[in-house]
C-alpha cells in the first residue's frame, strides 16, 4: 500500500492511496467466493452455481463490494500509518478502480489536531469555602415572604411604600401625550393602575407627589420627562397629571411563623430554615466546584494552541446559535431583533464554540490517556434524569433523543464531566475563604 | 432449417456443468422437429467445434396450474446432449 499526505489547511489533509493489484486480485477472489456461496441461479440449488458463472451474473455487486472493503480496510490501514485521528471524512475521489487494477483514491479529511498535552495532573486550584451565615438564610427568607405579599386596604394616608390605585391622565404644554408620539398611550392615560409609591418608580418624582393622598383624593402631578426617557419626543419637557387615587394599600408581608412555613410545605418554621439554609449551601458548593473547574480549564488550555478543524467548529458554532436564538425567542424577544443582532450572535458563538471544541479536544485526550470512560448504565442515569426534567417516560425520552440523535452529545457530557471530576481530585485545590459573601 | 432455428438455446444447470466437465458434453434445446444430424450440422457451424456424438430425447412439458386459469402445461422440447471432441470448448452464458 502507498500513500502520500498533502497539507490543505488547518487539521485539514488530501490522503493519496493507491493499493496493489495483488491485494485488488485477493479482495476480488474473496468477495467472488463470498458471492458463490451463497449465489441463487436458474438451473442451479442455492450456492451450488460455478464460479464463473456467479462472477459474471453478479459482476457489478462484486465490485461495489470489493470496493468498499478495499476502501475501508486501507482508509483504516492509512489513518494508522499516519497517525491521524479522522474526524469527518469530506470528500472520497476514486482514481482507478478494477480487476487487475490497483486501486487508486484521493480523500479529503478532517483529523483531530496534533498537540502536546501539557501537564494535566497536580494543577492548583483555589476553592472558596463559603458558609451559609444567619444573614443569608434570614434575606431568602424575606423574598420568600415577598412572594406571598398581600395589598390590604387602608384608609390612612399614603406612606413611602404603600400602593396606591390611580386614574391619570396626562398633557404636556396643554396637549395630550399621544399627540407627541402615539405609542405613548401607557403614559398618557390609565384607569385603575397600581403603583408603588418609591423612589424612581414610573416617571421620577411622580409617586414621591401622592404621599399623603387618602383614597378619594384629586391632585395634580408636575413632573419633568428626564434625560433618557423613553419618548425621546418628551425629553426635557414639563408633564402635568391629573391624578385621582381610588384607594391606597398597604404592603403586608406574611409573618414569620409556622404557618407560613406550612404554606411552603415545611412542617415547620425550624424545617423550613434548614431547607432554606440547605438550598443556599447547595447553591454555593455548586458555584464553588464550578469555579475550581473553570480554574482547572483555564489552566489546561491557556498554554495551548493548536488548529481547530473547520467542520467541528462549524458544527458547534450552529448549535450554539441555535441555542441563543430558541433562548431568547422562548424569552420573547422579537424576531426582528434577534435577526438585526445576527452577526454579533454569530461571533459569540463562533468564540464560544471554540474554546468548546478545544476543550473537548484536550479532555477527551486525557480520557484516552487515563481510560476513563463511560458505560451504559450512566447513560441511562442521565436518560433517567433527563426524562424526569421534562417530565417523561424514560422510554420516550429514549425515543425523542434518538431522533434528535443526542447520544454521542450526552456521552460528550458526562465523559467532560468525569474527566473535570479526576483533573480536580488529581489537582492541588487550596481552600479559601470566600472573597465577599454571595447574594442569597 | 436455419442453425439458428435448430438450436434454440444453451441449457445452464448444475447437472449439464457437471456432464461439460467429466465428458465435454453440452446440452441445448433444439427444435423438437431436428434430428441429431441436423444439431450437429448446427453446433459445429454456430460454435466452430467438433461434434463427436449427439444424443437426443423429447421432454415432455411440465403441467402447469393457476387458480384463476384452465390447467395446461409448458410446451413439449427435445434435449439434445452434444459430446465434442477433446480440446474443443463451448463458452456458456
């Protein structure tokens, strides 16, 4: 056999080989009795044909036959040879092809990039230990509470953070705000609307006006459309309201007790606590391993450069994408606006992707070097807990991933999570103390 | 009678391969109204061989039923066994 590399690009190769009629000959002699063991002809019980015969009546399967074989046994022979881990094989030209004939082609392929591994084992790591304080669990605790909150009637006058319900209506130099720009309807007039009397809410200095108003009051609200202002027409402008408030509430947050706790499906007030305190930690180890791996990674890959290949980035760099875009179109953002910010999502992606596709290069690499792998049964874990996410039978989640062809991805994932899991075990992590304490 | 119409096709199966083998001998259809002097005017001329012997025999035709259709049978042929002579060959198919 005989093959010769040409260079075309970044992990990019033109792999030239040419077989020898000798083994041409043999790949056609066993195909043929392949064929005649089993061949079906008129006059003839099955297998029992003569060889001439068979090659003649099935000439053409016999060749496409020996053709793939030949092509498969010395594509596989020629990878090896050259040492290249084929990725995508892109192009196949057949240069010559036949009975008494080497068989001669050309292929255009993508090859896992060559590098050193730098040092992978005892890299150093730092690993904030943070403890969930009293403080923390108490601030949770409060937008729990908040979640709850209850707007109670009240025939007092209105304090800073009450709600008040207001009708408005709205002029600017003695005309209405719509004749300024139509789409400021919202601004203009609204019956019935509710609004928390705080610092900057709706337009500045408009609620900081209805302090003191009772339910049944009239007032006028002067204020000035600010720097920035989402009419731009309105900037600078002086606005007058007519403002009647219908009733003001009161903002009841639900006591702390054992009720409450009862609300959310704890026992008690105790339980409740500890679930809470239990969640934040959670929440924190799971930042602080994800912090260790980023440092790990950083690591790993910053001393490294090496070609990605073209077709995996393209791959990956689609994918990410489409992820970004099905994100923030399930987010509700407009179409319009996704397509005007098309390019920098392409370039986010495009980075993205190939720090990605590096990363799986040199992981998977370690994985090879360190045989760790993954088996069946963490598959089907992670099928499991997939399945329990959206809310399936497993055997349909099955059915969903296979058509989306998923699996290679999945066994990406947890052999990327096992290898982050041996780089930590096997790095020096140091403990520190945490920098500044996290919002809850 | 033309050649062509006297030898009406070569016989290919398992038993005749094996008669060609031990004895150089072919078999062909031939019209059932051929004697066997007339087949051999006909291989030699077709083939460019030499014929050494033919033997002959009427095959009577197969019966032939159909569920929707009236029974009835292949049409009656005559076999005729063509022994060469040494070194002579026929290419089959």
């Amino acid at each position: 056999m005989n093959v010769s590399v040409e260079n075309l690009g970044p992990c990019k190769k033109l792999l030239r080989v040419e077989v020898s009629v000798e083994k041409v000959t043999k790949a056609f002699d066993e195909v043929t009795s392949q064929f005649t063991r089993q061949a079906q002809l008129p006059g003839f019980r099955p297998g029992k044909a003569p060889r001439h015969l068979v090659a003649k009546n099935f000439e053409s399967r016999i060749q496409e036959d020996t053709r793939r074989r030949l092509f498969e046994e010395s594509y596989r022979e020629a990878a090896q040879e050259q040492k290249l881990r084929i990725l995508t094989t892109l192009d196949v030209e057949e240069q010559s092809f036949g009975r008494g004939q080497p068989f001669g082609y050309t292929v255009t392929l993508e090859h896992a990039p060559e590098f050193e591994l730098p040092t992978y084992k005892g890299l150093s790591a730092k690993r904030e230990t943070a403890a969930v304080s009293d403080a923390d669990v108490d601030r949770a605790l409060t937008t729990l509470r908040e979640q709850q909150v209850k707007y109670n009637e009240v025939t007092r006058p209105a304090q800073t953070g009450d709600v008040v319900v207001v009708h408005y209506a709205g002029t600017c130099e003695g005309k209405p705000l719509t004749d300024f720009n139509p789409t400021a309807r919202g601004l203009t007039e609204k019956r019935d609307t509710w609004m928390l009397i705080a610092e900057g809410f709706f337009i500045p200095g408009f609620t900081e006006q209805l302090v003191g108003a009772t339910a049944g009051d009239k007032r006028t609200v002067k204020v000035t459309f600010p720097e920035g202002f989402v009419i731009a027409e309105l900037v600078g402008k002086e606005g007058v309201y007519e403002v009647e408030v219908t009733s003001v509430r009161e903002k009841i947050l639900p006591e702390l007790n054992d009720e409450f706790a009862k609300s959310l499906g704890a026992s008690d007030l105790e339980q409740l606590r500890q679930g809470v305190r239990r969640d934040l930690q959670n929440e924190l180890n799971f930042r602080a391993k994800r912090a260790v791996r980023d440092q790990l990674l950083r690591q790993l890959l910053e001393p490294l450069t090496f070609d990605l290949p073209e077709s995996v980035l393209a791959t990956e760099t689609r994918n990410l994408v489409y992820n970004i875009v099905n994100e923030n179109q399930q987010r509700g953002i407009a179409k319009e606006l996704i397509e005007e910010k098309k390019n920098e999502i392409f370039q986010s992606a495009q980075n993205s992707a190939r720090d990605r596709v590096k990363a799986a290069f040199v992981l998977n690499r370690i994985a090879e070097i360190e045989k760790i792998g993954v088996d069946r049964q963490e598959i089907a874990q992670r099928i499991t807990l997939l399945a329990q996410q959206n809310q399936m039978a497993p055997d349909k989640m099955v059915k969903v991933l296979q058509e989306r062809n998923a699996f290679p991805e999945i066994q990406q994932d947890i052999l990327t999570g096992k290898v982050l899991d041996w780089l930590e075990l096997n790095a020096k992590v140091e403990e520190v103390p945490a920098a500044a304490a996290p919002a809850a | 009678m033309n050649a062509y119409d006297i030898i009406k096709t070569v016989r290919v199966t398992e038993k005749g391969t094996l008669q060609a083998e031990k004895n150089n001998q072919y078999t062909f259809v031939a019209d059932r109204r051929a004697s066997a002097p007339q087949i051999k005017r006909a291989v030699e001329e077709l083939f460019k061989v030499k014929v050494v012997r033919v033997n002959t025999l009427q095959v009577r035709g197969k019966a032939r039923r159909q569920a929707t259709k009236a029974a009835g049978r292949d049409a009656d042929w005559k076999k005729a066994i063509v022994t060469l002579k040494d070194g002579d060959r026929i290419e089959l198919a």
